[in-house]
C-alpha cells in the first residue's frame, strides 16, 4: 500500500511517502528561500507530499537561526522559487507555518524582546541555535543556547497573533504552496497553550481542557476561513514531552483535539510518534480512538520502517507514513525503499547551516559524479548505507 496513489483533498499523491518537516537552516538575508532550498526540495519531488522546514508566521515567531519566513514579499517570491521547481519535477508541497513560542532567544526577537508564549514559563535544558558570529549560514558560527525566559501573552495580544497565521497561510498560497500545516507539537506556541504544564493561564485561555484548547481552535479556523479547510493540516504530538511540553491527560486532551480539527474538516492530521532510543511506544488503542474521532487523513511519522509503515496502512491507523532523516540523506527515498536498496547516512554535522554540504550533494541511486566529473555523496552502491527495510 505505501507506494500505492492517494487522494489528499484536490491533490492525487503517487504514493503513500510524506516527507516531513525538517529544519536545516540554510535560508539567506531576510530569512529569505534560495535557490539552494529550491534545488534540495525539487530534488526530494518523488515523495507523495513534502511538508516544509517549519517556516515562521512573523518575526516574533522565529527560534532558530537562519530558517524561514513566510512574512513578507521577499519571503513569498523566495518561496515561490521552492515550489516552482517541486512542481517542475512532478512534486506536491505544503508550507510548515511555525510560531515557536517561548522556544527562542532575546538575540533573534525584534528589538531583543523576550519571546511570548501561553505562560512565563522557563523550559531548563531547552536550546535553540542562534548565529554567533551573525555572518550567515554558510560559513557562518551557529550555537546552541538555552531559550530566554518568556513572557505571557496578554489576551489582547492573541487576536493578532492569530491573524498573523491566516496571513500567512494566504501568503503560502501566493507562493504557490499546494497546502498549509499548522505546527502545534514539539513545544511550540500552539502546543504551550494545549499542554496543561506549559499553560497556567487562569483566563479563557487556560485552566479547562476546553480554554488551552481554545487557541489552537482560533488558528485553525481562522487558516481555514483563509485558504479552505482541505488544504490545511495541523501537526501535533500526543504523546511525546518535547521542548519542555508535558500534558497530565495526553490521551484525552490530543483526542479532544482532534475532535476540533475533524469539526473544522481540516485535510489531514499529522501525528509526530516519539522517535528517539527506547521512546514511548504510542498504544494500538489510542491509534485507534483517533482514527474513530478523526475522520479526515491521518499521517504518522516516527522512525517507520517499510514494514511498520505497511502495517500501519492495512491496519487502517494510518493513511500516510512520514520518513524524516531519510530523505536527508537519499533524495530518491521513495525508489530506494520501494527497491529495498541501501540507504545513505546523513551527515549530521551538516544538518543545521552551511552550504550544499551535506544538503543538496546526496545522489541519487545510479549517479556517482556531477556533470564536472567530481564526486559527490552515495550512490547505487554506498557501502556505508543502512538497510532501507530496517531504518527508514
């Protein structure tokens, strides 16, 4: 069933891959898309959708160096060269819109003001990667550093906030994105007002399940009413505590969640699964339950395998399976997997920031060398790849 089409809202996907969001930190001046961006992405085409880097709402919304907007005109017309290419070579992109809350640093907030989220709450241990040197991502000295401590927003302040994510969905579109996903997992401002330790508010905001749920209701209405239900997607993260996010009743609250999102009729939900060693294993019944509430596509992701992902389609939990690191390292994910070919290992030195190191300079099955004759990384025969049907 994974290499098998999909119907996703007005878009016919070739196969089942999604490849999902991942940041990487190359964006120029202005937090500007490239051309380098747009050749990565245009490369990884084969995949049934693409979901971009998370991409920020507004120059508050930023936390990490050198990602993306999608905030101003330079950032659409930088965009717009993205998905250009993606549909030149045959791909189908939807746009990350991303407002990282309290997950940022007083150095990449306009004026050097502290970042906003749902509580004045401080995440110990949660970095974010700012630019030391302030030179750019090629070349440039990127560091991880523990997050500023936030303030709360004040209720006044949350109309606008929303808006910004309608405005920016509406620019996506002009910039030629098939689609929009909300970003509410990992920690991030949607996800601090869900989490009912992130969220102490005591107004219509917090305290009830109903109020931290309220926010992530007013964006995606709001996007929706903007762009049209069917091409957004919200992505969220029931079970895992990333970024300091942690939730009494995770179960209860993500399927309250859902509930929303299905009354809305948002085009697909994307469930984020814990993907690091002896992570928690997201209970069959709990997969099942939101395939009861939610109605619309399901994807998962969280270190699929071949098998797992085939299970997880028959089983019917899932609609689509999300391959992240892979497709990092083999822009030809699909082929590779569907072949049972070796996989190349990403360089995870190359992962934030730089150049076509270790971002655009992956080969496809069957390519050894440019059109100069240099060498570049993997191939048909990568000796240090990793098997596909075990680590994809």
């Amino acid at each position: 069933m994974l290499f098998t089409p999909y119907r996703l809202g007005p878009l016919t996907l070739p196969n089942r891959i999604v490849m999902p969001p991942m940041t990487r930190s190359r964006a120029a001046a202005g937090n500007v898309a490239t051309p380098l961006m747009a050749e990565y992405y245009a490369q990884r085409a084969s995949a049934g959708l693409i979901v971009s880097e998370g991409t920020q709402i507004s120059p508050q919304g930023q936390g990490y160096a050198w990602t993306p907007g999608i905030h101003d005109d330079a950032q659409v017309a930088g965009w717009r060269g993205v998905t250009d290419a993606v549909h030149a070579a045959g791909g189908r992109i939807f746009a990350q819109l991303w407002h990282v809350g309290r997950v940022s640093h007083v150095d990449l907030q306009p004026g050097g003001a502290a970042p906003v989220s749902s509580s004045a709450l401080q995440a110990e241990g949660v970095k974010v990667f700012v630019d030391v040197a302030g030179t750019g991502p090629q070349g440039g000295v990127g560091e991880m550093v523990q997050h500023s401590m936030p303030r709360a927003l004040e209720i006044a302040e949350i109309p606008q906030i929303v808006r910004e994510y309608a405005l920016a969905a509406r620019r996506a579109i002009e910039a030629g994105f098939d689609g929009v996903e909300l970003h509410g997992a990992n920690g991030y401002l949607i996800n601090q007002f869900i989490d009912s330790q992130a969220n102490q508010r005591t107004d219509a905001y917090g305290g009830s399940l109903q109020n931290r749920l309220r926010f992530l209701r007013g964006v995606t209405e709001a996007v929706a009413a903007e762009v049209g239900a069917e091409r957004v997607g919200v992505r969220l993260a029931p079970l895992t505590t990333l970024q300091g996010a942690v939730d009494d009743t995770p179960q209860a609250t993500y399927l309250a969640a859902a509930h929303i999102l299905d009354s809305i009729g948002v085009g697909y939900l994307h469930i984020a699964e814990a993907d690091w060693e002896d992570a928690p294993v997201m209970p069959v019944a709990f997969k099942e339950a939101l395939r009861m509430v939610y109605r619309g596509t399901l994807i998962y992701a969280g270190k699929y395998t071949v098998e797992r992902a085939e299970e997880a389609l028959a089983k019917g939990w899932a609609d689509l399976i999300g391959f992240g690191r892979p497709f990092i390292a083999n822009p030809d994910l699909p082929e590779r997997l569907q072949q049972g070919l070796e996989l190349n290992v990403p360089d995870k030195a190359t992962f934030f920031g730089g150049g076509e190191d270790g971002f655009t300079d992956y080969l496809p099955v069957g390519v050894h060398e440019d059109s100069h004759g240099v060498s570049l990384r993997g191939g048909a025969d990568e000796s240090r790849g990793m098997s596909a049907r075990e680590t994809a």
